[in-house]
C-alpha cells in the first residue's frame, strides 16, 4: 500500500518510516573492521564510486528508493594534507553494478517485526573505489556537493544527510592537524529519489588527500516506498 505519513503522530518522519518497515541500513560487515578505500585527488564519473544503489522494483510499480543518511568512520590512520570531500550523485536508467573493488551488502529492515525483503541491490567500495561501467542508459548527474573536512584525524566521522530539511550546516576546516581531538563532520546534500529500474551511485573523492590511503567503517540508510 502506498505510505503516508500520520499527521498527528509523536513519531518523527523518520521514525514513522522505520515503523511502517520501509528504511533499510548497510553497513561494513565486522564491526571495528574498516574497509579500504582509496587516494583520490580528482573527478572522475567512472572510477571514484563509493556506494552504488540499484531499484529493482518493476517500471510502474511506484516504488521509488530515496537514499537518507550516509556514514564514514575514519578508522585507520588519517590520509594528511586533507581539504575538502567531494561528492557526485549520478543516475541511469537500468541497473547497473560496479566492476572492480566492489562488494555487494545485505541491507537490513530497521524493524524487526519486518523481513530483511528490499528490492534494492546495494554495493559498497571494497579494497579500493569502485569502477562505473560506460553508461548503457540515459546517465545523469543527480547532485554535486562537498564537505569542508581541513586536515582530519583517526576516527573522525562524516554524516552525509540526504534531502535533509532546514539551513546547511558550515564548518572552518582549519589548516592544522586536531591531534586526538575527533570530530564529527556533517554536510547536507540534494535529495536523491532512485526510480525503478534505475541505479544511483556515489562518487567521492578528497582535495588534497595524500600519505595514508583511508578506511572506513559505513552506514547507509535508504527508504523504499510505494507511493502509488
């Protein structure tokens, strides 16, 4: 049935989500254990994938994938010299998968009175970022966005929040390491809406990365709802 949300309810939009059984979560399969990515200091639309997403909902059925909230835990030791993350959000019709340095993950139902049944098919970075085959579709850039990191260090966390309401929250990166002083770094980014029979992915890359390749430990959170 398609989903509404309750006018009058304690819930908030996301948890209201949550409880109808429509929001889904990746993550790194062993807790603690971080996953490489890789030294990236420049754009590329087919080499840079970090996250790949595909609906596998039938053409007509309604069901579209909104991506939600995207997190990076810097577990190993800090790449130096660190500026800014970059961040590409692009769209094809068909379902693609990535080809190299890729992992597909098990999402998992945020309500456990619910399956684990999504028709997404999620692939995260694995050993290195992922390798987008030529397009086959129509290939669109969804979004293009960044987040000021400055010089960062081991276990520093970064909260992408996907079509999030209110003011964008800003940040002076600084020019210097914190030492030991984590942060938690966290940007806004267009809203993504991933149609069936169609696949979105996420780029990134790092100016001006370098020394340590990085690692991360993840979260990806996505709904799919039936909206008509």
């Amino acid at each position: 049935m398609p989903f509404t949300l309750a006018a009058a309810s304690k819930l908030s939009k996301r948890q209201q989500l949550a409880k109808a059984g429509k929001t889904f979560i990746v993550t790194n399969p062993t807790p603690g254990t971080a996953i490489v990515h890789a030294t990236l200091t420049a754009f590329s639309a087919t080499a840079n994938g970090l996250f790949v997403v595909a609906n596998n909902n039938a053409t007509g059925s309604g069901i579209n994938i909104y991506l939600d909230q995207m997190l990076l835990c810097q577990t190993a030791a800090a790449p130096g010299s660190t500026l800014v993350k970059h961040f590409e959000v692009y769209n094809e019709t068909g379902i693609v998968a990535g080809t190299t340095a890729v992992a597909t993950r098990t999402p998992v139902n945020l309500n456990s009175a619910f399956a684990n049944t999504t028709q997404a098919t999620v692939q995260s970075f694995a050993a290195g970022a992922i390798t987008i085959p030529a397009a086959v579709g129509t290939r669109r850039l969804m979004s293009n966005f960044t987040m000021t990191t400055g010089v960062t260090v081991r276990y520093d966390t970064f909260i992408v929040n996907f079509g999030a309401e209110g003011p964008p929250i800003a940040k002076n990166g600084g020019a210097a390491a914190r030492a030991t002083d984590v942060a938690t770094i966290v940007t806004n980014a267009p809203t993504v809406c991933i149609a069936p029979q169609t696949t979105s992915w996420i780029n990134m890359w790092w100016v001006t990365q370098d020394t340590n390749v990085p690692e991360y430990e993840f979260a990806l959170t996505y709904h799919e709802i039936q909206e008509s």
